[in-house]
C-alpha cells in the first residue's frame, strides 16, 4: 500500500517535468495534429504560466479521478501512440503495470491538452466551403432540385428527380368521378351508396364479363371537396365498363347519379391504325371498323404522328376478344384498302407541376409564390383567364406553358427518356413504353420503345443456368411397363432411360384422354339440350292446346247456361199462365168436386214455379263462379306460356 501510494503521488510530478519538452516540441513545429482537451481544462499555455505545484497536483488528481478505467485481467497493455493525445511512458506504466500485478486491475492515469484555436477555424472554414458549393450548385439547378451526383444532370442543366421517373412509368388507371345529388356529406351514406351502386350493376356487368370470377368493388375511393365520389380500381374490365355512362343506374335510394366517365380507354384496349392516307376521311374508318368490331369505343387522329400524306388513328375497343382478335388479324380493309393494325404503347408521362406549370416537381414542393395560367403565365387569380393570350412563360413562344413545342418541355423529356434507358429497372416487367420519333438515337437497336431488358436477360439467364443443373426437382419417377429397363440399386423401381421423354409421353396420353372425355362430355351436353328444347317445345304446345280447349269449354259452357236460362224462364212462364188459367176457372166454377180437384192443381203449379226460380237462381250462380275459374285458369295458362318463351330467349 505504502508503495502504491508514493507511485501515484509521483505520478503528477513526473507529469509535470516532460510538459516542457512537449511545449518546446510544438513551438519548433515538430509536433503533431491539434491537441484534444477536456471542458473543464485549461490550454498548455496556461498551464505553463502556473507555478504552484499543490494546484498542479490537483488537477491532475481530478482528472485522474474522472478517467479512471478498471478493467480485468493481468496482460500486459500498451497504451496506443495517437495523433492527438500525449502519453505519459515508461515511469507511468511500470508504475501501473507493478500496481496492476497486484490488485489485477489497471488504473490509467492520462492528460490530454488540445489546441482550441485550430480546431474553430477548421470547423469554420468546412462550414464555408460547403455553403459556398450548395450556393453554386443552386445557381446552376433550372429547376430548383437539390444537388445530385448524376453527372449527365449536371452536364444537361435538367434535373429528373426519382419522383419524376417513377411517374414517367408508372400505368395506374386514372380515376372515376361519380356526381352525386344531393352531395355526400359523412363516410357511412358512401359507403352504403357503393353497395347498392354495385348491387344494382353487377347483373349486367357479369353479361358483358362471363370470363370474370372476382367479386365486384374498387381498390380505394374517397369524398372530394365537392361531395362527390372519386374511385380508384385496377382492374381493366371493371374499369372499362365503367367508361360507358349508360352502365350506371340513374338514381340509388334518394341520390341521384350522374357519371362523369374518362374520355378514353386504356392502352390496354387500344389499337393503333397506321399510316392512313388523308384522302381517306375518319368518317369512313369509323364506318368500316364498327361493321366489324360493334364494341368501339372511341376513334380519333393523332395529333403529332400526322404528316403530308398519311395520319395514324387511334381505336378504343371495350371488349377484350375484340381487341385480340384485331390484332391477331394485323389489317384492316378501309375503302378496299388493307391498313396495318399495330398495338398501341404509351408514352412515358411527364410530371408537370399545377401551380407553375414547370416539369419535375409535384404542387406541393413548388416555389411559386401563385397559380400561374399556363394560356398567358399570368396569375390565375387575377382575372377568369378563359381568352387570354397563349404566350408560354418558359420561352415567349406562342404556344400554352405545358406544350411539347415548348424547349423546355421537350428537353426534359429528351432527358427523362436518355435517364430511363440508363435505368430500365425502373420499368415493371410487362410494361413497354413507347419512344417518339423525334427523341430516338440513330445506330441504337430497339430504338421504338422503352423494356427492363435487365429483367428479361435474368429470367432468361436463370432458364439457362436452370437448364444446365441437374435433375433434382423432376416430377417422381412415373412407373414403367417396359421390362428392358435397368433396375435401380438403390430403389425397388426401373431407372428410367430418359425421364423427361418418358414424362412428356405420359403427360401426352393424359391430355388426349381428357380431350376424349371433353369431346363426349360435349356431344352428351349438345344431345341434353337438344332434347331439352325438344321437350319444351312438346309442353309449350300442349300448354297452347289446353288454352285453346279451355276457351272452347269456356265458350261451349256459356251456350249451355243461355239455353237453361232461356228453357227455366219459359217454363216459368208457361206455368204462370196455367196458374192464372186455373185460378179463373176456380172462380167461375159452381162444382164442389170440380174446385177441390182446381185447388189441388193450383197448388202443385205454385209449387213447380217456387221450384222452377230456385234452379234457375243456382243455375247462374254456378255460372258466375265457373266463369270466375275459366278466368283464372286463363291467366295461368297466358303465364306459363310467357315463361316458356323467356327460357327459350
């Protein structure tokens, strides 16, 4: 303990005498980098103006209190020569190394000085260099973009940011704006008016779409600021049926619908007619293509494809057999003429900004202190800007802001194009986008459109590597009956010769015998409804026989009731002038024995006559009921022949 103790009360002293020397070696610029230093030290300069030896001791006391690391172990260490620290050696360590073979533990006991001036000014001059380079990087960006390091930006002065190019590929189907009166004010009222919306819809939609198996709804949909709805869906069919505005039902409970479909389809459905000449008019092409495909959805020239002599015309087709028979054909016959039918790609889209009308950036990180009119580059607000001049704002040219004839506009999109063809990983697998001809690079191979050849290369790469490997996911081993096979050593089964053959064979057998049985199953079902049609045609006409029967019974029965009635009232009155007859010779007669035989006879004439009314009154009872029945018995029958004729339809 004595020991230990007047080691580390040397320690401050030893300190002290190589302080010296360090400073000498800084002043003679021999020294190292800047010295690091603790908050609460002073600098070497002050340290040396410092002559009391307590004090001296006592801060390095403290700071050996603050660094003291204990640590396991009895190896011997050595304390690392750094740039910026200055080591105390030899006494100090084989004063700890002593130390730490007794309590197994090291204590190290360092002072560190920096040099605070040099520090700041570095630090200083970094922060200078870097604003001036973000300053000059500014200048030079068009589009206020941060600075990038693309070199083919930097040389091109246009900037096409990830948000831009992702835009420029991305195929989402825009959206469908239903108007609704009165508005929608809450969630729920939406939510229950795209339920019955798609209630009321999807008998028809099933009609037009036997082939679709998934159930009806939109991938997202949301209330605008005017209360209607704004519904969003990725699926093509429900998409295009939807374009039709006479698809939607006029009024759902008390909210009246108006649709406000989009104007065209999407490139999936579209086909392009080429080089039409002009002395063909678009009214005789849209003759002959609607003589053939009756699903056309819209038909219109190309703006920007026309020259001199020939235009390009594009097709809309609702219905997707259609649209794939059309393009399987190639031509198309106009005015005796075969024109070529080619599949429409589109363009990489451009992002335009709606507040400034410059390309590359999106409304919400604008600059633009206003709305600025893309007709006149006036700010919108001031005035209604529905005549106003077309000058464009990027160039003074006569043409609006957002035109492809503006330089500005063509040359970002010169450079979002050369950008996509450096990254074409960017584009899904199964999306090809077309390339104008004024922006094509002569020598370049498939110079038309824009694909992921990255893509296609590794899937057919890994076909290839695929290929090349072993066997080892092969289908089992399908029995053999061949007996001239080799038997496996390894398996109770024959080792096939060739076991892809020998699957291929098989997988062959089985597809002609389900053609078979496809082809009976078809002539039995063809059979059954013939004999289906058969037997409805039997039972509708004897539904017809019995109503024409029915109606003659009706007509036979009322001919016999007119008779009873007319035979009852007769003989009523036949024995109403008998009664009067007997009545009066009953008066006139002076017999006993003659009036009691008269009296007798007049009774059983009032009694028959009694008797003669009552069937008469039953008789056209029974008659009103039975023609109460002929009539229902009719309205059955009409029912069951209608019912016949819509199952036939």
């Amino acid at each position: 303990m004595n020991e230990t103790t007047n080691n580390n009360d040397d320690m401050p002293r030893i300190f002290q005498n190589q302080m010296p020397n360090c400073n000498q070696l800084n002043e003679n610029g021999g020294g190292r980098t800047p010295k690091r230093r603790h908050a609460d030290e002073r600098t070497p300069e002050a340290d040396n103006q410092q002559s009391s030896d307590d004090e001296a001791d006592a801060r390095t006391q403290d700071t050996t209190k603050q660094r003291i690391k204990v640590q396991r172990g009895d190896t011997n260490v050595n304390i690392q020569d750094q740039n910026d620290v200055i080591q105390i050696t030899d006494e100090v360590n084989n004063g700890q190394q002593k130390d730490d073979t007794q309590r197994n533990r090291r204590t190290t006991n360092t002072r560190t000085y920096t040099n605070t001036e040099w520090t700041n000014v570095n630090h200083a001059r970094i922060r200078k260099e870097k604003k001036k380079s973000e300053t000059i990087n500014d200048k030079s960006n068009i589009y206020r973009s941060q600075p990038s390091d693309h070199s083919n930006d930097q040389q091109s002065g246009v900037y096409i940011s990830n948000h831009a190019l992702h835009y420029a590929v991305e195929q989402h189907l825009p959206s469908i704006n239903i108007k609704c009166k009165p508005i929608i004010e809450n969630q729920k009222q939406a939510t229950d008016l795209i339920k019955d919306f798609f209630a009321k819809i999807e008998q028809n939609f099933k009609n037009l779409n036997k082939k679709y198996t998934k159930p009806l709804g939109f991938d997202y949909w949301y209330i605008d600021k005017n209360g209607d709805l704004q519904c969003y869906t990725k699926e093509i069919e429900l998409f295009v049926f939807l374009c039709d505005g006479h698809n939607y039902p006029g009024k759902i409970s008390n909210t009246e619908i108006t649709p406000n479909p989009p104007k065209r389809l999407p490139p999936q459905r579209s086909i392009i007619l080429k080089y039409i000449p002009y002395e063909i008019p678009i009214e005789d092409v849209k003759e002959e293509i609607i003589k053939y495909f009756k699903s056309v959805f819209k038909i219109e020239e190309m703006k920007g494809l026309a020259n001199g002599k020939h235009r390009h015309i594009r097709v809309d087709l609702s219905n997707q057999d259609d649209y794939i028979q059309i393009l399987k054909d190639g031509v198309v016959g106009v005015n005796g003429q075969l024109v070529e039918v080619a599949e429409f790609l589109a363009p990489p889209r451009i992002l335009i900004c709606s507040k400034c009308n410059t390309p590359g950036h999106l409304r919400k990180e604008c600059k633009s202190n206003f709305d600025i009119c893309r007709r006149c580059g006036k700010n919108k607000k001031e005035d209604t800007h529905t005549d106003c001049t077309i000058k464009c704002h990027h160039c003074d040219g006569q043409h609006e802001a957002t035109s492809y004839n503006c330089p500005i506009i063509s040359n970002f999109r010169r450079e979002l194009i050369n950008k996509l063809k450096s990254k074409p990983d960017l584009l899904p697998q199964n999306i090809q986008l077309f390339i104008p001809t004024e922006y094509r690079q002569r020598g370049e191979t498939n110079n038309r459109m824009l694909t992921n050849n990255i893509c296609n290369n590794q899937i057919s790469n890994q076909k290839e590597v695929r290929d090349l490997l072993p066997n080892t996911n092969d289908f089992p081993i399908l029995p053999s009956t061949s007996k001239g096979q080799p038997r496996n050593k390894w398996t109770s089964q024959s080792q096939p010769v060739n076991n892809n053959n020998d699957i291929w064979i098989e997988m062959n057998k089985s597809k002609q015998k389900l053609d078979e049985i496809k082809m009976k199953f078809e002539i039995l079902e063809t059979n059954l409804n013939n004999k289906f049609n058969d037997y409805k045609f039997k039972i509708g006409s004897i539904v017809s026989i019995i109503s024409v029967q029915v109606e003659q019974q009706n007509e036979v029965l009322k001919t016999i009731f007119s008779a009873l009635n007319g035979i009852t009232s007769t003989a009523a009155l036949l024995l109403d002038q008998c009664q009067k007859l007997v009545t009066k010779t009953l008066t006139n007669s002076n017999d006993q024995h003659e009036r009691c035989s008269l009296e007798t006879n007049l009774q059983q004439t009032q009694t028959q006559m009694q008797f003669l009314n009552e069937q008469s009154q039953l008789i056209n009872n029974k008659y009103t009921q039975l023609t109460d029945n002929f009539e229902r018995n009719k309205k059955l029958l009409k029912q069951g022949i209608e019912l016949l004729s819509i199952s036939s339809e």
